[in-house]
C-alpha cells in the first residue's frame, strides 16, 4: 500500500496474500464451524474471524505477532493492523 497517512504494517505491504483454501485449517482440525475467514499478510495461513466461535486469527496474531490481515471473503478488500487498529479498502 504506497499511502503515507497508513501505519507502517499497511504501507509494508506490497501484494496481497489470499488464499485459494476456503476453510479455517485450526476449525477443520477440531470439527467446528466459521463465520468468515481472513489471511495472515505475513505467513498466507487462512483462519477464521472474531465472530467465529474459536477466533482462530486473533489466535495466531497473539501467538506470532504477524500483524495484517485481509479479508478471504468473496467480494471484500480490505486489510486490517492489529498493532495498529487500522483497517483499509484496497
């Protein structure tokens, strides 16, 4: 994202990951089900969202620190910095 009024983790971003696995891989080991899903910019790991019952992206964002997100969901763009709180259409 060449913006320069974005944080630091949204400007550091130059392509964005998606992934072509629809399921949250955590939710897929347990048996449960998802809301939506969202894909970590730093690593590409496809989990579910904050209104998904296990809230496995929060998870791996606490756990590793790897800040962005983008929304796996058909039809949305937009990234969000945990660190940050910053959200962002692209």
């Amino acid at each position: 994202m060449n913006d320069p009024n974005l944080c630091q983790h949204l400007q550091a971003i130059t392509e964005v990951k998606l992934s072509d696995d629809h399921v949250c891989e955590e939710c897929m080991k347990i048996g449960a089900t998802w809301f939506h899903l969202r894909t970590c910019q730093s690593c590409g790991v496809t989990l579910c969202c904050d209104q998904s019952e296990h809230k496995h992206m929060t998870k791996h964002n606490k756990a590793t620190q790897h800040p962005v997100i983008a929304s796996a969901q058909p039809g949305e763009r937009w990234l969000w910095c945990y660190p940050d709180e910053e959200f962002v259409e692209y």
